[in-house]
C-alpha cells in the first residue's frame, strides 16, 4: 500500500460484454465469454497502521447488532461511521467519506430495521420457514407474496386443478395465505406433486404461476418446449439423504475446480449429481483441488443460458437430478475434503413469465416488485430482470435464499455472478473502468445493491464463519474485499478478470519474442493490496461456443492430430504443451491469494462447450468432457493434466499461494526470463522460443541450499528433462548486508541454475535435516509484505 501521492492510475480500458447467440436471440452473461478488463490500483507495499490495528492486522471495530458495538469495544455505530476503517487502509479515499458514510448508514439503519421488526437480519433470513410451503400442526400452510393480486388460489394434482375450495386470503402486506389441513393424518398434498399459484390480475385475467419460494420444479421430458411446474418437495425421512461427513476446514488458500454437472459426462447427455459425484468428484481430489465451484445449481428452464437465467431461485436444476441428489454431491464432495462453492445468481433473474420469477409482477409499482420497473428493471443485453434492492421483500427472499443453500444443502460458500451490473446504475455496459476512483464511487453507483450485498456477506458470515464468498467484478471497486466492519463490501476474494483477458491477447495477436515480461508480471500482480484475489488463465468464459481455450488458442487443429506419444511432437505441439503449463502456473503462483481452473482446461480439452440450441440442432455433442483423451496413456493430454496435479501438490506442501511475501526480483526483456519468490520458494520462468541458459544467475532472500521443487520440463509433463534434480545450489552473498540497493537485483543471496527455454522451473530451500521448508515454516522475514521489482516501482511513481 502507498500514500495518495503514488497511487496510479491507469489507462482507461474498456469493458466489453461480450454476446453468445442462442437461439436466435443474443444473451450475454456476465462471466460467459467476457473480454472486459480489470483495472486495479498497484500498490507498492508500505504498512499503513490502521485505526484500532494490532500488529498490522485490523482489529473489527463492530458486528452489526442493535447498535452495531464489538463486545469489546463502547464505540457506537454513528462514531464509527466517522472512523471508516477503509480510509485509514486507503487514504485516498478520505475525499469519499461522505459516501461511506451514506452507505453505512444506510447499512446501518437497515439492520436495526430488521431488529424491530423481524428480530434480527439472521432471523429476517429465515424467510423460507414462512414463505412457500411449510408444514404446521395439522397441515401445511403456503404463503406468498402478490400484491398486485385481486384475487388467489392454490391449485395442482392434489385438487385436480380447481382452486374454488383453496381460495387465498391477502393481509396488509400483500401477502396470501391459505391452510391446507391433513386427511386422516396424512398431508393433503403428497409429495413430489404438482403445483401452482394462481391469482387474478387487476384486468380480471387469471394466470398461473410456480410459487416464488419452490423447492424444486420439473418439466414434463416427453413434451417438447413445455413448462416448468412447481413441485410440493417434502420426501418422508426415509427417502431424505441425512450428511454424514463435517464440513472440510477452511483452506489457507483456496484452489478451485469450477465445474458444471450437466455437461461433466464423457456422453452426449445431461449428467447427474449423482454421476457426478461419483466419477468426476474424484478426478477433481486426484488432481489436489480442495474447493468446487458449481455452475447452475439454481434452476434455470434455458439449459444453454448455462445457468445464468434462473427461474426458480430455491429449486435445484432437476436436469440433474433431486435435492436429495444435490445434496448426496456435496457430502461426497466433504468426504473427500473437498469444499463446494455455487455459483449463485441474485444480480439479475429470466425474463420468462410463465416458469420465472417475473410472472408475479403482473400490474405492479415499482415499490411492490421484486424487479424494478421500465427500463431499471430489464438489462438489455442479458434480456433479464434485474431486482430492486431496497424492497423489503426482495431483500427476504434473496438473504433467505443464501441461507438456505447454506443449511440446507452444506454450501461452503458462494461466487456472486454479475457484481458489476449490481454495483453500478450502468451496470458496466459500454463502461471503461481507468482505475479513477470517481468512476465508483458518484450517482452512478447503485447504493442499494452495495448495501445488498453487504448484507449479504456480513450474514453469510455470521451463519458460516468460515464461508469462501467471491466476487466476479470487473471494475475493480475499492473495498469490495474488504469486511464490512470497515466499511467494505464484505467480500472474501474477487475474481482477477483481467488475467484471462491479457493471456489472450498475447496468444491473438503476439509473436513469442514480443511478450514482455515487465507486462507479464505487472498484469499478474497489479491487484490492491489487502484485496485478495482469485487468479484464472482461463475459467467457463473462454470454453464456451465462439471463444477459444488457451490449448485451442496454442495448437489449433493439431489438438486432434499431433497428440500421440507414439509419433514425435511437431513444434506447435511442442511449444503448445510448454506454454499451456507456463501459463497456468505463472497465473497461480503470481497473480493471486487463490486459484480457478474450468473442468477438462487443466489437460487442454480439444473442444469448446455449445449447449443444445436451435442454432445447433439441439445437439448435446459438444455439451460433455471428454475425459477419456487424459485416460488413454498414449496421448499427451496426461502431461498438462499430470502438471496440473503438481502444481496444487506444491501448494499443498509449501503453502505458497496464502504467503503475503510475494517479490518480483526480475523481469528481463532481453532474455525472456522472470524470477520471483512466493513464501521461501524461487520461481524462474523463461519465455524465451529458443535461448537456453546455463549459470544463470536468480537472486533470492535466504541463504542456504537450494533444490528442485518443480520442473515443468521434466519428462513426466511431457518436456524434455534437461534440468537435473538432484543438484544442489549453493547460494552467495550479494552486496552489503542491509542495503538493497547494492545487491543483486536488491535480493541479499543469489544461486545459479540451469534455465531451458520455454520452462518454468521452482526452487526450495533444503534445511539442515535435508528438507524442504514446507509452508509451516515459511520465511517471517521483514520482507514479508508483497513488493514488486525496482522498475514497477519506479513505474509506479
């Protein structure tokens, strides 16, 4: 972190949402093929104390209650909101106090509402346990919120559809009631039965709609285009799946694995939990990821929205399965240590009337929807809904909704989609986001999803400490990844989108000699500091139908004709193994606190996802992953997964990923070389097509012994074994103790090494019992905090 008078700012960049066509109609998600960048502030590190700080470390000052005070602490909220924590770890943003302090209060006058009125915001978010079906003493009750309705009824298979004897009644909220009572001690409406909600619109038309709180909905498979119905979910004890296994501890860092069940089959089919959980689940533990994310979770009628349209906020998507299913997946997923993330959905909803959300808006104000009205409420190229954050009921129903997947189904935690479109009136739509702190903090910043989503983080937390929430924003607003007791959004980690964006542009338009690596390096740690991130080379995005992979991008055509190991590698493929492992790693070891890998990229999967569409004849064929390429031994797709499995088993062993010393040594152009160290270990990257080195000379903080740790060129990934494993490197002095400025490339020690073209290879410092320093003994050097190298320094100031 720097004073006010270094930050930068950089050069204005576009943010552009990019579009796939589905069925004659263009929808763009937000996170689906995205090419927008990521403008942050870079930090050089110098340790500001913040108010109320130990050791560095912020001391949360209050935890939202009636007057929002720490036990620990007399300071109420109003004298806290004039000391926002935030402003002491960026004092650059003391000019936005005024707005901080807006936004508290409206946080904080928010949660005291919730206490007066509904006894608390984790007590407000138990709204499922009021909403939709839930049974009472002698029958079930089912409510629901239209009050746009003149009149309602409960209608299905348990009525034969006549809702004349299951008429509603409406209170002053406009919310609708009915009890249905038990016959002879048995539920009146069986389980997984049909049902509906109908009601009259203010014009004296009745529709029928799936209830907004559903637990699960299906549609009918032999009827082509027809709709969804709601289903009374409530399976005797027997038929429920009971957890066996305790959620997995929190990882220092998390190494995600983002995946989609549907499409995870080596089959032209929709796969199920189930399927899922049993042959994928352990591909993902094989490979030493320790979190999954999950794709379209939330039901959604459009398959090929992968996921983004949600329908049914409360249902699990039945292509795939039960909640019963669902949940026997992430059990499976806890037994094997694997923690399991959603990708949740709650910036915007379909548009669909009859099966969506929106049905129920029929003829009402924007202050009694859940979606705003006129043009605030539709987003133009996602051809969806967006919701209005300050209503009282939205807001149930969305913290509800995060709660539920929480407890009911063992959710770890979540990655928000679209945070972007959230945050801003704009919804970054034709916005290039410079890094110039007006940009997020003015009009156009929407205040009432800002305070949304604090909500929603300081509940998740509250009901899950140890929740792993990110989110996917593109602008790089401030404080989004910092708690809410300073002022922050509240997020765990955000998704380092403009990674992705500049390894493809390398790929599109760079020859190999044109790469930079000073660029390189600053791409990947050009973040806040204090603001973790989750760094990608590539995720859904560039899979999908219309984009490329970085495999695809490498080697083209040749991924289906030069991928035995029987005959010997043209140089695309050569080079195209090499690089695919090189960028990988370089993104997880320097761009980030965490990393994510989409499902088949870490053995290059030769094709892209292109979901069952009109445009495509409705085919599955490309809705799958073929896992078999990296099952067949005689094909090379095993040496980018077998380095993909190293990379996350040195993690595991040396904890690089969640050390805070993070120090780019050396970026040399000429050579095409970068040295860096992350915790104690000594990363050497060389770029270059052609040039070898032999000698060549990295600096590093420790004097010792040092060894190989990690060679990507080693035979076992497919390269060419030309470093020697068993060599030790002695290290040497370099300049006056004390002075940086004398030393090698301001490193105190340095070792020589032997550094092949187009490899990557990471060093370890062997202790005197002939060991590598694993992450529990990693380094409390003063130098600790991240730095960069002399020249992005200087290029900051």
């Amino acid at each position: 972190m720097i004073a006010s008078s270094t930050l930068l700012r950089l050069p204005t960049l576009s943010l552009q949402t990019s579009k796939v066509a589905i069925n004659s109609r263009i929808f763009a998600q937000p996170g689906v093929g995205s090419s927008g960048s990521q403008p942050l502030l870079a930090y050089r590190r110098v340790v500001f104390p913040s108010r109320n700080s130990i050791n560095g470390k912020v001391d949360r000052c209050f935890y939202t209650s009636a007057v929002l005070t720490d036990d620990n602490s007399s300071i109420t909220a109003e004298e806290e909101m004039e000391h926002i924590g935030i402003l002491s770890t960026d004092p650059s943003l003391e000019q936005y106090k005024d707005h901080f302090k807006y936004r508290m209060s409206r946080y904080v006058d928010q949660i005291k509402l919730f206490t007066k009125h509904e006894g608390g915001l984790e007590e407000f978010a138990r709204g499922y346990l009021k909403f939709g079906f839930n049974n009472e003493e002698g029958g079930i009750v089912y409510h629901e919120w239209a009050p746009a309705a003149q009149e309602a009824q409960l209608i299905g298979d348990f009525n034969g559809w006549d809702g004349s004897n299951h008429k509603m009644e409406k209170n002053q909220f406009g919310v609708w009631s009915i009890k249905i009572p038990d016959s002879d001690g048995k539920s009146a409406i069986p389980h997984n039965s049909r049902v509906k909600f109908r009601f009259k619109h203010s014009d004296g038309v009745w529709a029928d709609r799936i209830p907004a709180w559903i637990k699960y909905a299906t549609v009918d498979p032999s009827s082509f285009g027809a709709p969804y119905d709601g289903v009374y979910w409530n399976p005797p004890s027997s038929e429920r799946y009971h957890f066996k296994h305790p959620r997995p501890p929190k990882p220092l860092a998390p190494r995600i694995y983002e995946a989609h069940v549907g499409m995870s089959s080596s089959e032209p089919v929709v796969s199920s939990y189930r399927e899922f959980a049993d042959n994928v689940l352990p591909r993902i533990r094989a490979n030493n990821y320790n979190t999954v994310q999950l794709m379209a979770v939330m039901e959604h009628s459009y398959y090929a929205s992968f996921g983004y349209h949600v329908t049914n906020f409360f249902a699990v998507s039945s292509r795939s399965g039960t909640p019963e299913d669902l949940k026997y997946l992430i059990d499976k997923a806890h037994s094997l240590g694997l923690r399991v993330l959603m990708d949740v959905v709650h910036s915007h909803a379909s548009n669909n009337v009859t099966d969506g959300l929106n049905g129920f808006d029929v003829g009402q104000s924007s202050h009694d929807s859940y979606f705003h009205i006129g043009e605030r409420g539709y987003h133009k190229l996602w051809d969806s809904k967006l919701f209005n954050y300050a209503n009282w009921e939205v807001l149930r129903f969305l913290l509800s909704n995060l709660r539920w997947w929480l407890e009911e189904y063992n959710f770890d935690g979540f990655r928000f989609d679209g945070v972007t479109s959230m945050l801003y009136h704009h919804h970054g739509i034709n916005m290039g986001f410079s890094g110039n702190y007006n940009e997020y903090f003015s009009e156009a910043t929407d205040v009432d999803a800002v305070v949304y989503l604090m909500l929603a983080n300081h509940l998740i937390h509250e009901i899950l400490p140890d929740a792993t929430v990110i989110a996917e924003d593109v602008s790089g607003m401030p404080g989004l990844g910092r708690p809410v007791s300073e002022g922050g959004v509240g997020f765990d980690y955000r998704l380092a989108m403009a990674v992705p964006d500049k390894w493809i542009d390398y790929l599109k338009n760079k020859s190999d000699m044109e790469w930079l690596m000073t660029e390189i390096s600053w791409s990947l740690t050009n973040r806040r500091y204090s603001e973790k991130c989750i760094s990608y080379a590539e995720s859904h995005d560039q899979a999908i139908v219309g984009d490329k992979t970085i495999a695809f991008f490498l080697m083209d055509k040749e991924m289906y004709s030069g991928m035995s190991c029987l005959t010997e590698a043209s140089p695309t493929v050569d080079r195209g193994i090499a690089l695919h492992k090189m960028i990988h790693f370089i993104t997880m070891a320097l761009g980030g606190e965490g990393y994510l890998n989409f499902m088949g990229n870490e053995f290059g999967h030769p094709e892209w996802i292109d979901f069952p569409r009109e445009g495509n004849g409705w085919s599955y064929e490309k809705c799958r992953r073929q896992w078999n390429l990296v099952d067949i031994e005689h094909l090379r797709y095993k040496f980018m997964n077998a380095f993909d499995r190293a990379m996350n088993s040195l993690d595991d062993k040396f904890a690089f990923l969640s050390s805070s010393k993070q120090i780019v040594s050396s970026t040399n152009e000429e050579d095409k070389v970068i040295v860096f160290e992350r915790g104690d270990l000594v990363f050497v990257f060389n770029f270059h097509p052609e040039t070898s080195y032999d000698g060549y000379k990295v600096g590093c903080d420790l004097p010792g012994k040092y060894r190989v740790a990690l060679d990507s060129d080693a035979l076992e990934f497919g390269g060419h074994g030309r470093v020697g494993h068993d060599a030790d490197h002695f290290t040497s002095p370099e300049g006056i103790p004390g002075v940086p400025e004398t030393n090698f490339n301001n490193r105190p020690n340095s070792f020589k090494v032997l550094s092949p073209c187009r490899t990557c290879v990471i060093y370890y410092r062997v202790d005197e019992a002939g060991e590598g320093n694993s992450g529990s003994k990693v380094s409390q050097s003063n130098e600790k905090k991240i730095i960069l190298k002399n020249q992005l320094q200087k290029r900051c100031d």
